[in-house]
C-alpha cells in the first residue's frame, strides 16, 4: 500500500507501473525501476526510498548507461529530463539523466552525438544554469537543440504529461544568441 500510495502521488497509473516493470522491495520500502540496455539486459535499477533510513549506492556509475535505451528510438526528438519520474511523466523517447548533469565523457551524450536527433532539454527551475550549459555542449557539436523552461515551484511528474506537453510547445531553439541573452540577464 505504501508503494502504491507513493506512485499514485506521483501521479504514475498502473499502466506505467506494468509498462516500465517498477517493483517494490519490501525488505528495503524501496521503489525499483529498472533500465535496459539496447539488447533488453538490465543495466541499472533506479531505487527510490520510500524509508529514508535505506539507500543503497548503484555499483554502475550513470556515465556509463542509458537508462531505458531499449526504448529510445534515436530517430524521434529526445527529451533529456532529471529522473526516471519526469521521464515517464514526460512521455516516449524521455532519457532521465539521473541527475541534472550531462557531460561529454558519458554514454549518452556520445550515443547523441553519433545519433544526431533533435533534443528537448527539460530540468527543474533551480537547475536552469545547468540546462543551459548541457544545451550549449549539445549546440556546439551541431545538434539542434530546444530548452523548455519549467514553472518555480513544479516538475514534470508534478505537472503530469499533458500540462508538460504544453510547455513543450512553447520550447525555444538554442543558438548562440541565448548564451547572449542568458549572459547579460545574469549581470
């Protein structure tokens, strides 16, 4: 009940709990979600505790994955958020970035790279600076890339798919006169 409780809050609905094969670990009260690598082989567990007094460190760094890169079809725009939370919120061909980092030595961003697709970058309000410095990277190897500016006090699992498909529209491209823009409203 309590994982349940938990998910249904983070408004996930038991079609996303079957589809993305989220367990629970009662020994733990954790939340488990597990990532595929592009063959099907779990590469990764995404642990949320739903008791604080247990967290276990993933003994695979971040860098190296692509959480759930089973289901990205590098063809379709990708949506770079947080967590695997937003990403579910955010919908197909969402990739969490398992933080609010992305930097050339990681997987994904030489699976990017080689791909080339159109990127929609989507991270929480106070992590703005990094958005921007992870669109620039993606910008200055010639990929297109689009930032979508999130309300203060909301994510994207908080917003649910539909309020953040509407921020979505209202993305705007990156070029090199954002990072003028992004500049000068910092003075």
């Amino acid at each position: 009940k309590q994982a349940y409780s938990y998910l249904f809050k983070r408004k996930l609905k038991l079609y996303d709990m079957i589809k993305y094969n989220i367990h629970y670990d009662t020994e733990h009260y954790n939340i488990l979600i597990p990532s595929y690598d592009s063959k099907g082989k779990v590469n990764y567990t995404f642990e949320r505790s739903t008791n604080t007094s247990f967290k276990k460190n993933p003994s695979v760094s971040k860098k190296d994955i692509v959480f759930n890169e089973l289901f990205i079809d590098w063809k379709e725009a990708i949506t770079l958020v947080e967590g695997p939370f937003d990403a579910i919120s955010a919908g197909n061909n969402s990739v969490p970035l398992l933080g609010s980092t992305l930097d050339d030595d990681y997987y994904l961003f030489k699976q990017l790279i080689k791909h080339k697709p159109c990127i929609y970058i989507a991270l929480d309000y106070d992590a703005r600076k990094k958005q921007e410095k992870i669109a620039n990277l993606l910008y200055s190897y010639g990929l297109q890339v689009y930032t979508i500016d999130l309300p203060k006090d909301l994510d994207i699992n908080e917003l649910g798919m539909f309020k953040f498909n509407k921020y979505k529209q209202n993305a705007k491209l990156y070029t090199e006169m954002t990072t003028l823009l992004t500049a000068l409203e910092t003075l």
